[in-house]
C-alpha cells in the first residue's frame, strides 16, 4: 500500500467522533459446522453444527464497527417485538460507546440473516424479514428519535437495506434536520432511486448499484466518475465513493476524482465491508478529517474486513497496523495485530478446528535460541501466537537501556519467521490478561523454567490446556549478545 503515516492521528483522534446512524437493523446469525457426508434423503451435504453465534446487522454492523474503531453512536432504528429484538437490544448493550433508541412495533418481524457456514465456506443464507414500510406513528417515532439526537453528532449515516425503515418521507426529514443542524449526511443506498437522498452529502454505492442508479456503464475509471457525476447532477447528492471490489474505491466530487486502489490481499468474505466503509467515513468526518482522508481511511478498513470470515468489524489497531505495514516483510505484513484483531483471527481458526499455542518475550535481539524454542513450539500446535512485551514493558523488566530495538521493529522480524501466526504486543509486564483472552492450548516456555513458575499456566490447564517446556540452545541469549557486541 502507499505510505499513509499521515492518517495514523486521524485514526488515533476518531474517540472525538459521535455518529448518528439510523436505518434498517437486523440480526447476523452465523451457524458454524464440518461437512463430512451427503445426506441419504436429498443431494445435500449434512453439516454437522458445531458453534452458533449472533451479532448486529445493517445499520448494526455501522454502529459495531464505529465502536471497534473508536468512535461513539447513536442508534435509531426500528424492531419487532419478538426474540430477535430482544437478542439485538442485549447485543446493543453490550457496545459501550453505543447508545440507542429503538422502535418496536408490534406484529412487525424482527430481520434475522442466518448463514451456514462449513469451515470457511458458506453453504447457504436463510432470511426471516418483513419489508413493508413502517406505519406513519412508527416513521414518526424514528424521525422524532433521530432528530433528537442530532446536537452533539459530528455526521449522520442513514443505511438503507430495503427494508421499509427508511421511506422516501423520512428519509427526505432526516437530510432536512441534518442539513439545518450543519451536519454532513452519508447514505449507504438501495434501490435504483437515488433522488430521494437529495441533499445528501456523500453516498456510497457499489458499482452495481451505481450502474443501475445512473442507467450508464461503470465498467472503468472513466466510466465511473461520469456515471457517479451523472448522479451528482440529477439527484443533488453533493458526492459519490463508489466501492468497486477488487479494483478499490473511486471518490467524486465537484473537485475532481481519486481513485484508491484495493488494500485486501486475500478475501474471504465480503459481507458487511460497506458498513465498514460508512462507518469508517463517517467516523473520520465527524473527528474533522478531509473526506478524501477519510475515503482512505475505509479504503484500508474495507481490505481488513474482507479477509476475516462473517460481518466483521475493523479495529483501530487493525487500521493503524495496516497502514504501518509497508515496514513489515510480505510475509508477516498480516501477523501484527491488536488484542480485539488478533481473538476475531484466533476464533476463525478455532472454527476449523486448529490447536492454538502461545508463547511471550522480549525477543529484543532474534537469535538461534529463540528460533528453536519458536520451531518447537509451532511443531507442537497448529497455529502460534507470541505475546511480545511493548518497550515501556521490556524497560521496567531490563533496564533502561533496554530494548536495543524498537516493539515495531521486533515485531516485524517474529512475524517474518515461518513458525510464527500472529504476534500481539503486550504493554504489561505478564502476558496474563492475553492468555485469559485467548485461551491457548498449549502454553509454551523454556525448559529453564518450572511449571509452577510459567505464567498462566494455572489458566491454561484449568481449561483443559497443557504446558509445554521446550529444551534452549545452549550458550546463547539476548544479555550475552549484547555483552559480546559491547567487547
């Protein structure tokens, strides 16, 4: 990717932002299981279920990955009165920097999305859904709700699924109440109609939807910006970030047009990448970013998210980590991740049924010893993760003159070496609350150590873990390096 250092305080600032997102809400129910045997009643394969899970969709995912990144929100939108609703009102609960209004009605059905996945290959979705649009008193609530919440925003998504949440008529109050209130409105669209987001500052359809809304090709660079202009003039949206799969992102607008190449080095699902895009943008306007900046702020979190498996949400950390990682080797360039990143990474290789092994140090300079601990420790697991001290961490256990090399630094060469998944950096000075988040398999250390003196190994085995103490590499270690080098 191209260096974008200048992006990284903008991220770090998107705490300041406070969004709006209103829009049609709906509950990803993920199933989870192998496939070992076609079923004797019918050509079909049987999977066996082995993990279920839930989390929010739509507009939902908007406001999931505008907590991930940071940013605080404000959700309003509609629901029905049945179980669903009440597993969206705990799942929106649970998001601290996410407060909500939502409208029940009654006899309207809650949206559910039920994916079937084996390994990391869906088998097949399942919708429960109502589609027609809201009642007149239940519009109003929203209108009313959302309007409310608009002092104290810094932008307002609407998310439209087509899913009778957001009607010609409200959406044409909420744009006005926006407008009067100075805010920037973005419009994730549905629909052929893109005149009834008039007065919207930014859409962002994709390039079948912006094909189908300009009735022009949108095949090419060219292509793109006229058919995105086309929109622009005809339906007074003030511009357009067309996402555009594996050619990237093309921003419009009355300034001219950029286009932003695709950050993804492999996709493995693309569902909810345009909620990330929306909330990415909106996050970064409402902190005062440039919208240019903020397109390439979503750029990088939509090739996050396409290769995690399921609606994923993309991090801060993940962000910043994308961006820094034109200083990493190709092939670590994905194994520097923050805690939240690195347990969604943990959890899908869990789902295909792979041992996770954990290991933690300074690792200040990489030596012989080290990568023979490392070697026997991913031979004895299936995937590796290394908890690696920060520098404020590796100071207080070592002394100031301690680390000779930088935690970024450090980090780049354990995720160049082939035995290591991912690496985590840790700023205190006992890997213990990574071990408690992740769960490991196989807790692994030097044979200089006793089980009783290796840290969470009390944990590890409560859970069914094991401890496994690795023989060193006589004669060699960090301290005596150093030594040597200074004569």
């Amino acid at each position: 990717m191209t260096d974008g250092a200048d992006l990284v305080p903008l991220i770090e600032g998107l705490g300041r932002a406070r969004v709006l997102c209103v829009g049609d809400l709906m509950l990803d129910r993920f199933v989870y299981g192998a496939v070992e045997r076609i079923s004797p009643e019918a050509p079909v394969p049987v999977c066996r279920v082995t993990e279920e899970t839930a989390m929010l969709g739509g507009v939902g995912n908007v406001v999931r990955n505008l907590d991930a990144l940071g940013a605080a929100a404000d959700l309003v939108a509609a629901v029905g009165e049945d179980g669903p609703a009440a597993e969206i009102g705990a799942l929106v609960a649970a998001l601290a920097r996410v407060d909500a209004a939502l409208v029940a009605v009654p006899a309207r059905r809650t949206t559910v999305k039920t994916r079937y996945f084996a390994g990391a290959q869906q088998l097949l979705r399942a919708d429960r859904e109502t589609t027609d649009a809201l009642d007149a008193a239940a519009a109003a609530r929203l209108v009313a709700d959302a309007t409310a919440r608009m002092e104290g925003a810094g932008a307002v998504v609407l998310s439209d699924y087509g899913k009778g949440a957001l009607t010609d008529d409200t959406v044409a109050r909420l744009i006005a109440a926006a407008r009067d209130a100075g805010l920037p409105v973005i419009v994730d669209p549905k629909g052929a109609d893109f005149a009834r987001y008039r007065g919207a500052t930014l859409v962002t359809p994709n390039r079948r939807e912006l094909a189908e809304a300009s009735r022009m090709p949108a095949g090419d660079d060219d292509a793109v910006i006229a058919a995105a202009r086309a929109i622009m003039d005809s339906c007074g949206i003030g511009n357009v970030l067309a996402t555009r799969s594996a050619e990237g992102m093309t921003l419009v607008s009355a300034d001219g047009a950029v286009h932003l190449p695709a950050e993804a080095r492999e996709v493995f699902d693309v569902s909810g990448a345009g909620d990330t895009v929306v909330a990415a943008v909106a996050a970064a306007v409402a902190a005062g970013a440039s919208l240019a900046d903020a397109a390439r702020i979503a750029n990088v979190a939509a090739g996050i998210v396409v290769g995690k498996v399921g609606t994923a949400v993309a991090y801060a950390d993940d962000v910043i980590g994308a961006i820094h990682r034109h200083d990493l080797t190709e092939p670590g360039e994905r194994k520097v991740l923050g805690l939240d990143a690195a347990l969604d990474r943990v959890r899908a290789w869990r789902r295909q049924g792979e041992r996770i092994g954990f290991t933690n140090g300074c690792f200040d300079l990489i030596h012989p010893g080290h990568v023979a601990l490392l070697g026997q420790a991913r031979a004895a697991c299936n995937r590796l993760v290394v908890g690696l001290n920060a520098d404020a961490s590796v100071r207080r256990l070592k002394g100031e003159s301690r680390p000779v090399q930088t935690e970024a630094a450090r980090a780049a060469v354990l995720a160049a070496l082939a035995s290591v998944d991912l690496v985590v950096i840790f700023t205190e000075d006992t890997p213990v609350r990574l071990i408690e988040a992740l769960r490991p398999d196989l807790l692994v250390k030097g044979a200089d150590y006793t089980i009783d003196r290796v840290v969470g190994a009390d944990m590890v085995q409560s859970w069914g873990g094991r401890i496994l103490l690795v023989d060193l590499e006589a004669g060699h270690s960090t301290t005596a390096t150093i030594a040597r080098m200074n004569g």
